[in-house]
C-alpha cells in the first residue's frame, strides 16, 4: 500500500465539514442542491492527514483544521473510504486538537 504525503507548503486532508443535500455525477463531481446559495458557500472543516515540511504554523497529523472558503482543491480518493484535498496553509483560519462540533454551520 502506497502512502499519499503532503509536500512544501501544503497540508493534506480530510473534508468533515461534506455539503448536504448533493448529487454526484458519474464523474464523481458533487453538484450541490444548494449550489450558490448561504448555506453552500462557506468555510469548511478538515481533519488533517499530513503536513508539508515547509508549513509555517504548528499543525500536526489528526487535527482539524478551518479552511476559507473555496480554498482546497477538488480532492483525489486515495482508498474506498478515503479522499483527500490539497490545502494551502495561508488559506486556514483555525486549528483544534477536537472534533468540531458541526451541527450549528
């Protein structure tokens, strides 16, 4: 099995923060039902899978990390239950050591 590991100045990770109400083409692009509106365009959450060794802040592998809006890229699947995005450290907004509580976005 072959290990996916972020380079430079990027961190790689996982999308918690997934949009609700979506249709995936066969392409496996998500379309939003919500697409344009409030409450599709916002910042996300992401559980990090591995920082690139020029990162400028103190993140680690398992944390979570607020990103803007729009700033990641279009993800690539790595195993079954797996996809990962590309983020660039300047585009994130906050870090937690826990899971955030994602009931109220």
């Amino acid at each position: 099995m072959s290990t996916v590991e972020a380079i430079g100045e990027r961190i790689l990770a996982e999308m918690i923060d997934t949009p609700e109400n979506y249709k995936q083409t066969k392409s496996g692009i998500l379309i939003s039902d919500k697409d344009g509106t409030a409450a599709a365009i916002r910042n996300r959450w992401f559980k990090v899978h591995s920082v690139g060794p020029d990162v400028e802040f103190d993140i680690r592998p398992e944390q979570y990390v607020y990103v803007e809006h729009g700033r990641w890229s279009s993800g690539m699947k790595v195993s079954d239950d797996l996809k990962l995005y590309l983020l660039d450290n300047k585009d994130c907004l906050a870090i937690s050591d826990e899971q955030p509580d994602l009931t109220d976005l």
